[in-house]
C-alpha cells in the first residue's frame, strides 16, 4: 500500500521484512559472523558457495566473465546464481541491499540459456548473462525506486529507467539493487527505510556514498559491475622515476567557492521539496544529512540561477586552461581529505564533488591500507582554520580505521574519458606493481 498517512519507523520495519523474504533460507548466514570487523573473507569460508562459485564470484572481472559466457564455459543460469549466492551474503554481512529479485534473474538467466540453445549460430548480445546490480535511484520495473525515502516505498516502477532498459536489451541479468543515503547527497549511505551499510573492509567505518551499497557489494564480490596523504606521496615517489609519466605540480583555483556553488544547485529551492518529503512520513534527517545544514540553505531566484550558470561557464575555462596550458592528460590528487570515516562524521564532498560541478571524468584508484605505523599527527600541524583542525582530530590513529582503504583520485578532460582509462591503468599498473 502507498506510504502517505503511515509513519515512517512502520514503513521501514515492513519494507525490510520484504526485502528479508527475499533471501532464500539456504543462503542465510549463521550468528558465527556477528561482531567481525573485516568481513572481506566470509563468502569464501561461510561455506554457502560451491567451489565453482567461488571460482565465478571471485577470479573475474566483467570482460573476462563475459569471454566465459560467450564460449559457453559457464551458462548465464550458473553465473546468475553464483553472484545472487554471493550478494546475499555480502548484503548480511554489510546491509547494502534494497530490493532483491534473484527470482526474476534466474528465469531470465534461463530464458536466455534456452535462446543461445535454440540457435547456437545466433550471435549473442554484448552482455549476454552478465550479472549486474544497479544503485537504488535507477528505476527497475516492479520495484520501488525509494531512493531511502519512506514515502517512496510501495510505489514501484511502471518501466524500466534508460540505464536500466539498455543494460537489459544488451543481455545483462538485473538482480538487486543497493543502498544510498537518504536523499543521495551525503557521503554516508545511511536512511531512516534501510539503515546504514556498513564497510566490509572495517565495520566501525563508514561505507560512504552517495553509491555505498553498491561499493560494499563489489568489494565483497557480490557485483562485478557498479590515511590520504601517505597515499597521495606513495604514488607520487613510484611515478616520479617512471619514464613513462611526468609529473607537473598544480594548484587548483576556487575549489571551495565552486563546491558552495555545486550546492546550490543542488537546493535551487532552499531544499524545501526534500523537508515535504520527510514530512509525509514524519521522518527525520538522518544526522549526515542534518551535518551539512539543508535546513539552512536558501533559494535561489532565477537572477540568481543566471549568475551561478555564469560562475559555471567562467569555472570551466579556467579549468580548460589549467589542462590546456600545462599540457597534462590527467590531475593526480586525494579524492577526500580522509580514509573512509566513522558513521555520521563525514564531512563533505569537495574533492569530488569540484568535478560533478565541472562535469569532468574521474577515477579512485586504492594504493594502500591504513597500517599500525600510521599513527596521528599532532593537531598543532593544523594551519588553515576551524575545519582543518577537525579534520586532523578525525584520525585517532591506526586502530579504528585499521584496513581503511587509502586512495588516490585521477581527473580527465571533460568528454575524455577513454583518455583517462588508459591512464589510470597506467598508473594503476606502476603504484600498485601489476607491470
């Protein structure tokens, strides 16, 4: 039934009970695994998988679990259940799942195994029994797209969303789709309809967002698709000596007057649609939501909209300059002021967000792990101001964020992203040793 007149906290507890339904009773994960910090080894020794699914789940990436399917190694059926086997466990372990319909993607698996029968001269589709999950907001045909808003939940999709519709005409399997903040603008993916997915690499940390269900899913292996500084030096010093690469240093000008500016966009309306939504329900503001002072925002007149679509025009050829005039293919930089963070303490989205802002192509590449030598700087290293010092005060050393992945982010040319694929697995291949 449609959520308007019900509260919230009801909606939540019978959505979440038909989402548990979902998981088949053989797949379910014993209490053994309550209270383990890193969870990324529990779907090879839970015992669920098959020594085959394993194999499927673990030792391939998309373009070669495709080559399998195309020479018929492995049927779409197989593979379609090995990555719902393995979704379910991952969405036990981490909550990153919203709606499941592994039902649905094993009869279409099957349909198009009896497709491949009935004409093996046929040529097949590009991604012919691929499994894919998709993140909450993309709409799936008889499923919810509550994007973690309550009165969203019962009101599923008449069609399916153009990613959606592509994915399936290209022969990909549809099975699941994963968790997102409430109202998809922070960087904790936590709502008041499913709760917070948690991070499988170290559970007292967030799994971030706006995509975090979707990210805990792929690093456990449910999904093939879908200490920063150190981390930043450490590509640096492997890159600097490599023939193949220079390195040119780079200040970025206005980042911060450009993320302010990328949110108002955001909340055109002084975000007063979103505060009638959480009123249906009488839901709250998750507390990453409420950090970063929606409620405070205000409108923006259509004056105004002209002036912030003038600053977007006057940023972006600044920004064609910056690459133009030094002559780079990519800028290397940290993609947060941080490792991933104690739930509700995140802070924002700059180093990210300057590209949706300029709508440029980037790419987080891991290089490290927090380790035990990784001990906190003093705060009087703190010299630019308030949030400077609170971010220094985030890290308390190598035991709480023991295993956080540490990142580095690369940024292309706007329409270049090709370009940047090709660099990113040239740098990938010299940081972290796969030449």
């Amino acid at each position: 039934m449609p959520a308007v007149g019900r509260n919230y906290h009801t909606i939540a507890a019978e959505k979440q009970r038909q989402r548990q339904s979902k998981v088949p009773k053989e797949w379910l994960l014993s209490e053994t695994y309550h209270g383990i910090t890193n969870l990324m080894e529990v779907p090879l020794t839970c015992g669920i998988l098959s020594e085959e699914e394993r194999l499927i789940t673990s030792n391939h990436d998309a373009t070669s679990l495709l080559e399998k399917l195309k020479s018929g190694s492995w049927s779409a059926e197989q593979v379609t259940i090995a990555f719902c086997k393995r979704a379910a466990i991952a969405h036990q372990l981490t909550n990153c799942l919203t709606e499941i319909f592994f039902d649905e993607a094993m009869k279409r698996a099957r349909g198009l195994d009896r497709e491949r029968q009935a004409d093996p001269t046929k040529p097949i589709r590009p991604l012919h029994g691929l499994p894919v999950s998709l993140k909450d907001s993309f709409q799936v045909s008889g499923y919810d797209t509550s994007t973690g808003l309550a009165c969203f939940v019962d009101e599923r999709a008449e069609e399916d969303s153009a990613t959606a519709a592509m994915l399936l005409d290209l022969g990909a399997v549809l099975y699941c789709k994963t968790n997102v903040p409430q109202s998809i603008m922070t960087a904790d993916s936590d709502n008041n309809v499913f709760g917070r997915t948690l991070n499988p690499r170290n559970t007292a940390l967030t799994a971030g967002g706006s995509t975090g269900g979707e990210g805990a899913l792929i690093a456990l292996r449910g999904s093939v698709l879908g200490v920063v500084r150190r981390g930043l030096k450490k590509a640096y010093d492997l890159l600097q000596p490599c023939s193949k690469v220079e390195l040119v240093p780079l200040t970025l000008p206005n980042v911060q007057r450009h993320y302010i500016d990328l949110l108002k966009y955001f909340t055109l309306d002084g975000a007063k649609n979103y505060f009638e939504l959480f009123a249906r329900t009488g839901e709250p503001e998750v507390p990453s939501l409420k950090a970063i002072g929606l409620s405070s925002m205000k409108s923006t007149d259509l004056l105004g909209f002209f002036d912030l679509n003038v600053r977007r025009q006057a940023a972006a050829r600044d920004y064609q300059r910056l690459f133009h005039s030094n002559g780079i293919d990519a800028i290397l930089m940290p993609p947060a002021p941080h490792t991933a963070l104690p739930p509700d303490q995140w802070t924002s989205a700059t180093y990210t967000g300057l590209w949706n802002y300029l709508d440029y192509p980037a790419i987080v590449i891991p290089v490290d792990m927090v380790r035990p030598s990784d001990v906190a700087d003093d705060i009087s290293n703190a010299k630019y101001g308030a949030e400077d010092s609170r971010l220094y005060r985030l890290y308390t050393g190598p035991k709480l964020y023991k295993d956080a992945p540490i990142c580095v982010q690369l940024v292309g040319y706007r329409y270049a992203d090709e370009a940047l694929m090709h660099t990113a697995s040239l740098v990938n291949s010299i940081v972290n040793g796969l030449e």
